[in-house]
C-alpha cells in the first residue's frame, strides 16, 4: 500500500464552508471513551498524572470531540478525540478531587462522516501504529460508513481507503502480529490477498508465535492460480485481442502484483488459434508443423533434431553461409519482436513471423547440409510469440558389406579430410644398437633438446602453440607417442553443456578461422606458427589456452578450491567481466529456482512485488530482460576473489510502499488529516 496522499481540490471561486460546531457542557460521569478511538485498547501512558496536574491547576483548556452513545452498554457521550484528557480527569476524580458532576465542555459530533474525521485528527500529535489506523477503518466499515464517505470525510483517495478496508479483513491475529512487529506491512499485503481466512490466521500465527512469516506458502499459492501479462503466450496475443476474445483481467488492489489474467483458458485458445494461422503457411508447403502451448508432442522415433553447429563439423564454406544465415535469422527475429510489440498491425506481425520462421528453417537446413525439414514444433516464446524447433528424417548409416546387390542408401558424404604435408623424419641408428642403448641416446637427445629449448623462448613459443593447437583445434595426434612434446591438452566441452555463441562460441569462431589460415597455407603446424607475427602467436596463444580452460563443477559435494583459486587469480589479471559480452538469459536462468530469481532482482537492484507472483517461466523472462537492461550478471560468475564469503549477499532494501507517511515497515508512524482533508471533510458534512 503507498503512503497516504490526501486529495488537494485546485483553486476556485467556490466561498469555503463554515460549519458551526455543537459546543455543550456534560458530567464527567457520563463521558466514556469511543471503542473506535485508535488508541482505546493502550494502557494510561507516562505523562497522564502530569496531564491531570495541569488540569487541576489550569482548568480544561481543549473540548474533546464526542458521540452519542449506543445502547446500553456505552456511556451516554464517546470521546472521539481526547482520550488522554478523559483518563487524566478519571484520575482526578480517584485521588477525591472532583467527582462525576465535575464540567466538562466537549464538541458534539452527530454526523458520521464528521465521526470519522475527529477518530483521525488526534494522531497529529502522538505517532499511531498502522495497525490501529487498520483497525479503526473497520470498526467505521461495520458502523455502516462506506468507502466513499471515510475518503470524503478523511479527503484521501477512495482507493486508499479500500487498501486499508481490505487489511481490516485480516483476522486480529493478523493484526497483532503486524502491531508486534512479527510480521511487516508487505507481509500484511500479501496475505491479504489470500481468501481463506483460516490459512491467513494460521499463517499470522506462526508468525506471532516468532517462528518467521511463511511468505512460500502464499507466494506458491498465488503462482499455482495467477496468470499475468507476462506469460510467453502474450507476446503473440496482446491485451486487446485477450479482451476481445472475452478474457478477464484483474487488477491488484495494492498496485504491487501484475495484473491476473482470469481465463487462461481463452489466452490459450486465443494464441492457438493465431499460431495455427502462421503454421498453415507452411503445412501448404507439406511441412507437419504441431502446434503446442502446453506438453510436448509425441513426435516419431525416427525424427532427429536440427539445431546448432559447432566450429568444425562444417567445411569453410558451409560454415560462412550457416553463420550468414543465423544473421539474418536474428535480424528477422528482432524485427518479429518489435512488430509484436507495436500491435498496430496484426498481419504485418503474422508476416514478419512467418519471415523469421522461414529463417529458422534455412539455418537448420544450411547447418546440417541441406537435409529437409519435414516436421516442426511451435510452442510460445517471448519477445517472438513462437518458437520454432526443426526435425528431419534420421539418416541411414552406411552398411559395411554389400547387402544383396540392393542398393542401400547412404549418409551424406562429407568433404575430405585436409591432408596436412609432412617434414622428413630423421632415421635413428638402430644397426648394432640394443634396446638400452637405444633408450639412452634418446633419453641424453631429449634433454639435450631441454636445454636447447630453455635457451630459446622464442622457439619454445612456437613448439607449444603448435602442440595446443594440434590438440584443441585439429584434434590429431593425441598420443603421446606421436609427439615431440609430451604436453596433453583437451578443450572444455562438456556433455550437456551449450555454446555460449557471446562467450565460447566467439572464441571457437576465432580458431575454426585459423585452422582455414593454416590449411590454405600448405605448411607444417610448426612452421606456420613460426611464420605468424608475434602479436598473431600470442593471441592464438591465448585463445587456445582460453578454450582449454575448465572450471566445471559437477556437484556442489565435488569442489576444487585449487582450481578455483586459479580462476580467481586469472580473472584479477585479465580484468574478467562477463557482462561485457553476456548477460544471464532464458536457458541459465531456467535452471534456477524461483527464490534464486528473486534474489537476483534484489542483487541487481530491481527488486519488484509484482515478480513474486510470475510462474517460473514468466520470472524467467523478466530477469533475463531486467538484467540485460542493467548489465548485470550474479557475482559466482565472475570468479572474483573476496575474504568475506558474504560480501557478496546484498540485504533487503526497504520499499517506500511499505512506509505509511514515513513510517517504517513494522506499521509505527503517523496518520495525519491535513487542512485540505478538513476542507473536504466539512464540504461533505455540508
């Protein structure tokens, strides 16, 4: 709930209203204090007897403001403002004195809109706890006042007073626990919004009981029957096709939470039956397309999927036209996403759509040598309203031996392996020589070639870059036996894992290229490595040594510190910031859980009420869009060294919805009527 902002009416030429007050005389035993004043449940505080001294010496000088009394039960006259002026004269009259007849002059308030004002106007002077602000707008909702009228009388917007009427519905454990300070204003809100009322006591229990506000119980409840606009089917069906389809939108009462849409059921049509409409363009090409906004299709056994290529499987051509391809894949995919998002034509959308599919399929057909596309899957995605996967026919493997004179079909061929040339080996002395021997002129010829290698960096330079780029890009020659150098290597390649195409797909790219340089120049690894500028060795240098980098955890029971501390030392020297090339997308963040989401819109400072009640798919997208607007990435991705392992956690900042007039979030502050409000309060009355 905001602060409350009371309504200012500009301005004009209408003459002020002036009220004349009912002014009266009564006895001081017929003067009680209003059950509705927000402070008749607080024992006599500390400055009373001074209060009754002064009234002993210096007479009444303020009138209380008052009621009449109802039934029997209640003193014929309530005090509304002037508690503690009746409990300092109720201790007069124990100490002998003065007695019940004693005098006392007090303003008669007979209309309730004027009731409602005097119970607030007394919290000018004396902080007031929110809660009994809370408690005070439902005792005035069951003497029959409504919204309209407090808002009037009190000259605040009616939607404030509902956002109060709505945490007056809190059972009064609730709002003990709030007055206690076991549970926050935010926390009030969010319970509020549960319609049992039973789970909201037994919730606010727990919480008084000091065992912590059970905020999941609320938040999975909400998630488990809350659709919101950011739902990926949204993207293709916008507010007004929802609409107009007959859906059903709710707005939260507090303004925190993103609006729910109540029928998911017509979104879902709604995005089936535009999707539909973009796949029938390529059914008439004789594609099976299956469209789905819920489980996956079952599809044939016999389908592979088309996806990414990584560097090498591709000649150089083929790689040039897949990379051409998946550019202008993206651009069309960018330009489907803003077509959406300006909803001003809807067959402009559907047209760009379908350009940007027909993209996808291209990337997948150039990536895998022309092979057809015969099915795909459409499912919803966000900025693009679809997402398309592509599969094609398996391909028979080879068959060995010839298979009845049939002729059996065949994979597509791939182009020859490059044949790199050859230097001539020297031939050892073997004649007359022994095993032994043999070992020991090879053993004094290798640490002969130590020490000459010790002696020339330059050299050792160009024989190590050969060995880690035959290992990590040509991929020949592992064997140990095979090499001068004994130095093994592997790239980091993972099962499981992606290519990164910002990170280690740029890096990969670097090193396909270079492997063309080197098969065009007709040389040995060595001496075109010998040949390359030094700036050109050192950065092929560093990007093999970057590919060979592994600092993989597989279970968090299986940590290498040492290699860890060697990414730490790496990453100061080289000033790593991945947030430079990437910022976390939909395939990390899906891997996480809900609280983790949650806590990087903290960690990143966009911390939002309304992203508590996402489902983890529509929490997926709003991180991944909140932190590439920031430049942000978690901390754990940068390998950064710290002493303290919490330095990284950032606490909770306070909200300034959680305030009311600058109060904190346990509910204590002030609950002031201004002048402006008094204005409107008697033009009501009027």
């Amino acid at each position: 709930m905001t602060d409350l902002v009371p309504v200012i009416t500009p301005l004009d030429d209408t003459p002020a209203v002036v009220v004349d007050r009912d002014e009266r005389t009564i006895r001081l035993g017929d003067l009680g204090i209003a059950p509705e004043n927000l402070r008749f449940n607080e024992p006599p505080d500390d400055d009373i007897p001074t209060l009754a001294s002064t009234i002993k010496a210096a007479g009444q000088l303020q009138r209380l403001t008052v009621r009449p009394g109802r039934g029997k039960k209640e003193q014929p006259w309530m005090a509304l403002d002037g508690r503690r002026r009746r409990l300092a004269l109720g201790l007069l009259r124990e100490a002998g004195v003065i007695d019940d007849d004693y005098p006392v002059t007090v303003y008669v308030e007979i209309d309730p809109a004027r009731q409602a004002a005097a119970l607030l106007l007394t919290n000018t002077a004396a902080p007031v706890h929110v809660a009994d602000v809370i408690v005070a707008i439902g005792r005035m909702l069951k003497t029959r006042l409504t919204i309209p009228v407090i808002a009037r009388a009190l000259g605040y917007a009616e939607i404030e007073i509902k956002r109060l009427a709505a945490l007056a519905a809190l059972p009064p454990v609730a709002i003990n626990a709030l007055k206690s300070g076991r549970m926050t204003l935010k926390q009030a809100r969010l319970l509020a919004r549960l319609p049992n009322a039973d789970e909201q006591a037994e919730i606010a229990e727990v919480a008084l009981s000091g065992h912590g506000f059970q905020d999941w119980r609320i938040v999975e409840r909400l998630d488990a029957s809350r659709v919101t606009p950011h739902d990926r089917r949204c993207a293709l069906v916008g507010e007004a096709a929802y609409a107009s389809a007959g859906g059903r939108t709710e707005v939260d009462l507090f303004g925190e939470l993103a609006p729910v849409l109540l029928d998911p059921d017509v979104l879902t049509e709604a995005w089936l039956k535009r999707a539909r409409g973009i796949a029938a363009v390529f059914e008439a090409e004789g594609i099976a397309v299956h469209v789905t906004a819920g489980r996956e299709p079952d599809l044939p056994e016999d389908l592979e999927p088309l996806g990414y290529v990584y560097g090498g499987v591709l000649n150089d051509e083929e790689m040039a036209r897949y990379r051409a391809q998946r550019d202008v894949w993206r651009e069309r995919a960018d330009a489907a996403a803003q077509a959406l998002a300006e909803a001003s034509d809807p067959e402009a959308a559907d047209a760009a759509l379908v350009a940007m599919i027909r993209a996808k399929i291209e990337v997948d057909r150039t990536g895998s040598r022309g092979r057809a596309v015969t099915t795909m899957v459409m499912s919803p995605a966000s900025p693009t309203g679809v997402e398309v996967r592509c599969y094609s026919p398996e391909e028979p493997e080879l068959e060995a031996e010839d298979s009845g004179g049939e002729e059996a079909p065949t994979r597509a061929v791939a182009p020859p392996a490059y044949a790199p040339p050859e230097v001539e080996a020297p031939e050892p002395e073997t004649d007359g020589v022994n095993h032994v021997l043999h070992a020991v002129r090879t053993d004094v010829a290798t640490r002969g070639l130590i020490r000459a290698l010790a002696d020339d960096p330059g050299v050792a330079l160009v024989a190590l870059i050969a060995r880690l780029f035959t290992l990590l890009v040509l991929r020949t020659h592992v064997a140990r036996s095979d090499s001068a150098l004994a130095i093994l290597a592997t790239g980091f390649n993972p099962p499981g894992g992606r290519v990164i195409e910002t990170l280690d797909g740029e890096v990969r790219q670097r090193l396909d290229q270079r492997r063309s340089t080197w098969e065009a120049s007709g040389e040995t690894v060595i001496a075109w490595v010998h040949a390359l500028p030094h700036g050109e060795k050192m950065a092929l240098l560093a990007e093999l040594t970057a590919i060979s980098l592994d600092v993989r955890e597989e279970r968090t029971t299986l940590i290498r510190r040492r290699a860890r501390a060697e990414a730490a030392e790496l990453a100061a020297l080289c000033g790593a910031d991945i947030t430079l090339h990437w910022t976390p997308d939909a395939p990390f963040l899906q891997s996480h859980s809900k609280p983790l989401l949650l806590g990087m819109l903290t960690a990143m400072g966009a911390e939002d009420e309304r992203a508590t009640s996402l489902k983890k798919t529509e929490l997926v997208d709003w991180v991944a869009e909140q932190a590439a607007s920031r430049s942000w990435a978690p901390i754990g991705l940068s390998w950064a060294a710290t002493d303290d392992p919490e330095a990284s956690d950032v606490e909770d900042e306070a909200d300034p919805e959680d305030e009311l007039d600058d109060a904190p979030d346990d509910g204590a502050g002030e609950f002031v009527v201004t002048p402006a409000g008094e204005a409107a309060l008697t033009s009501a009355a009027a």
